[in-house]
C-alpha cells in the first residue's frame, strides 16, 4: 500500500506538473479521463493484442503506460477537489483502502468479477469505465498486480516519470521543438534503462534522474 508521504508526494508533484503546463488547469477542465482511454489502448499494443501475428509482451514499456495512466487520474482526482492536495489525498487514500476488498466491478448493466478477467479484459474495463467518466482506483490496482507492480514500484516509477516530464517542459515540449526520438529510442525507452541504473532511495532520486536525462539528450530541433 501507499504510505501516506507517498500519496502527498505524487499528488503534490501531480499538480505542480499541471500548473506548469497551465496556470489555469483547474478552470481548464481538462479530459484526463479521456487521456487514460489513449493511454489504454497504448498499453494494449505494448502488450499484444493481434491473434494473426506473433507479438511479444513489452512489460518494461507496459508498465510505463500504467504509470502514464496514473497522471491522468491523479489529475482528475485532484481536479474533482479543486486541486486542493489534502483533500485529494483523503479521496486516494480511501480508494486505495477500499481497492483491497474490490472482487466485482458493475458497468453497463453487466458484474466483472476481477479474478475471471485476464489483463487485455482488464485494461479494456479500465477503458471503458474512464471513457463513462469512473475513477476506478480499485481495477487500476488489480491491473497493475498483473503487470507486476505493486505500490511502492509504482510510486518510484511515477516519480521517474514525473521528471522526464519536466525535463520534456524544459525542452520545449509544449512549443514543439523537444525531441521524443534519441539516437534511435523514444525518450520513454531511455527512462527505463536510467530506472534501472538508479536507486529510488536516496535522497537526490530526482535530481539524478534529471542529470541522467541531460546527458542523454541530444538538444532541441532545429
């Protein structure tokens, strides 16, 4: 389970990385909901879906989209609180209390019992739901135990993503001149293997994902 330092952190960082984007979000009413449907159906093709092909699992990458997907609904929970970050971390944390007695889901007339759906069901779940405008913290959970996460791997891969969006601001990601593409990989790739190299323990995490980061970088488009 989250320790209650953790709900604060990545909710503060959350909502730090939203008024860096844009002052006014809040009043915005961005779709976030509408981002974890894409951010779904990009965890899908990481995984593998099509039956007339040979694919191989990405779990690396599929993870990595959970924690995309994780932005977005940190965001929409702090947006149905106003933003206000003590508030949004009472609503998380009783989510994530009430996620570990969560066995059956009930959408569009029809009960999901989680244990009879394997992950693509799962994911395709979490896609509608999001898409009916449902925060499932709960199915999110279960999504993740079967993508080999538990909370604290999430909280130190959230914390990883959260820098090289900042890192992507810094660039010039929102004038387009910031480059997904680095020697070959997409800056996501490249994550992954810095995640690996560091520990999330020590107390300069961030700053040395940061410097990692940099080093990689090859500069802006011209």
């Amino acid at each position: 389970m989250l320790t209650e330092i953790q709900a604060n952190t990545m909710l503060s960082l959350q909502a730090s990385m939203n008024f860096k984007i844009d002052p006014d979000w809040v009043e915005a009413q961005y779709p976030y909901l509408l981002a974890v449907v894409i951010e779904g159906a990009e965890a899908i093709e990481h995984h593998g879906w099509k039956w007339w092909k040979k694919q191989h699992k990405d779990l690396p990458q599929l993870q990595m989209e959970l924690i995309d997907i994780w932005h977005f609904m940190l965001s929409e929970i702090l947006l149905r609180n106003d933003a206000d970050e003590g508030k949004a971390v009472v609503s998380l944390n009783q989510a994530i209390a009430e996620s570990k007695h969560l066995q059956t889901l009930h959408f569009d007339g029809q009960d999901y019992p989680l244990k009879e759906l394997g992950l693509l069901q799962q994911i395709e779940l979490l896609i509608a739901l999001a898409g009916a405008r449902r925060v499932e913290v709960g199915l999110f959970s279960s999504i993740m135990g079967l993508c080999e996460l538990d909370w604290n791997s999430l909280f130190s891969q959230y914390v990883g993503k959260n820098v090289l969006n900042v890192f992507r601001q810094d660039h010039g990601y929102k004038q387009g001149t910031y480059l997904k593409q680095w020697n070959g990989q997409e800056d996501n790739e490249h994550l992954v293997e810095i995640l690996a190299q560091l520990d999330p323990e020590v107390e300069s995490y961030k700053e040395q994902l940061y410097d990692q980061l940099e080093s990689r970088y090859p500069g802006e488009a011209t």
